[in-house]
C-alpha cells in the first residue's frame, strides 16, 4: 500500500490532521494562524452592514417540492417584511428555500458556505455570498451577525449547529438569543430524550429545556424572533 502523504484536502483537514503522518503540509501554526485571521477579518467587513438578521438552518437534502421547502421559504418572506435579513449556510434544500424567501421580499439574503472535500457551491438565491474554510469561522458568522437561530429538520450539520447554539446560550455566552425549532414531529424523539433522558439524569437542569421553542407555527417563531430582537441592548445602552 502506497504510504506517500497526501496533501490535505481542505484547511479544516490541513489544521485538524496536520500532524497526521498521511498528510503532507506546507504550513506551520503561525501560517494557520495569520489564515484565520484574515478569514475572521474577511467576515467581518463583508457582514459588518447587515444590520437586524436571523440564522435559518436545515437539510441540504429537503427536496423543492417538499412542505419544509415552502414553510423554510415562507417564514423568510415573514422575517423580511419584519425587517430582518436571512443567513443561511448557502447550500441547497432548506438553506435555498430561505434564501429564496429573502429575495421574494428584497431582503439582504446571505449565503456562508464552507470548503469541503466534495463539490459545494452556493444556491443562486444568495446576494452576499462568502465562502469560508474553517468551520468555526463560519459558525462565529452565524451568531455574531444574527438575533435568533431558526432550525428545520436537518441532519449533522443542523445538530451541530443546534447544539453548539444551545451550548453558548446555556453557558450565557450569548444572551437575548431564542433557538427555535420548526417541525414538532421531527423534533419530538430529541426533545422527549432530551427531557425524559437528560433532565432525569441531571445532566442539564430542567430550565434547559426552555432554551429551545418547538412549533409548527410560523407566526409563532415571528412573534419570539421579534420579541427577542426588543429585548437585545444597543449600541450606548
């Protein structure tokens, strides 16, 4: 068997793996170190302007003429006409669908891809469209620039993105910051286990719960987007 490293296929592999003996790579830390930097900086002069926006996450693979594709783009629409632009993760499916519902209403519809192994590029719904490498420069993206994370049914990119949102409010890290998740009957399995499992076993306190709002109502999420847009401080407060 061929041992030759390989050079990485992406900056995530080339910093996570780097000193694997199957990959070969140009860079030492202090290079990833500048790369980030300048990737963190890229995202915040292109996202500086965006003004009031809500993060809506869900499966690339929600086909066009599923019901999640037409609520993810409706409660986009709803979101625009409230004032908010929409950033999604750019890609197809739900990302699309709530991209698409921003240009519907003429709302800044923003894309954050990410570098992967195999072929990605950004749904044609985006107008601010950026690509990033590493995944936790991305993820600052979605949480710095927005007022609410809006989940439909996802696979492990959606959870990620969930449970790492859930984590930075639980730990008030992030404040005035509602999680919503669209699709009761989606939800139902990890919300009963989160209860039921979790709760019980005092692995998270039962008020834990209550960072998450399960609906199907789309004006529901309206009204807790909003309320907790009123509730974040300003600039001088």
């Amino acid at each position: 068997m061929d041992q030759t490293p390989r050079p990485p296929s992406n900056l995530d592999e080339e910093l996570l793996d780097a000193d694997s003996p199957a990959i070969f790579s140009e860079l030492d830390d202090a290079a990833r170190v500048l790369r980030i930097q300048d990737e963190l900086q890229m995202g915040f002069k292109a996202m500086a302007h965006v003004g009031k926006a809500v993060s809506i996450f869900g499966s690339a693979r929600t086909p066009v003429d599923h019901p999640e594709y037409d609520q993810a783009r409706e409660l986009a629409r709803r979101l625009g006409r409230h004032g908010f632009s929409i950033i999604t993760g750019g890609g197809p499916g739900a990302m699309e669908a709530a991209n698409r519902g921003a240009k519907d209403v003429g709302v800044p519809s923003i894309g954050l891809g990410i570098e992967l192994p195999f072929e990605q590029s950004l749904n044609p719904y985006v107008d601010l469209g950026l690509e990033f490498h590493y995944f936790f420069v991305r993820k600052v993206m979605f949480v710095r620039y927005a007022s609410a994370f809006v989940v439909f049914p996802g696979g492990f990119g959606t959870m990620d993105e969930l449970f790492e949102a859930a984590t930075l409010v639980q730990t008030e890290k992030i404040r005035h910051f509602p999680i919503v998740l669209v699709g009761t009957e989606y939800w139902r399995g990890l919300t009963d286990w989160l209860k039921d499992t979790m709760t019980t076993e005092q692995k998270i306190s039962p008020g834990d719960m209550d960072l998450l709002h399960v609906t199907d109502d789309l004006r529901e999420v309206l009204l807790i987007v909003e309320a907790a847009e009123h509730r974040r401080p300003r600039s001088g407060e």
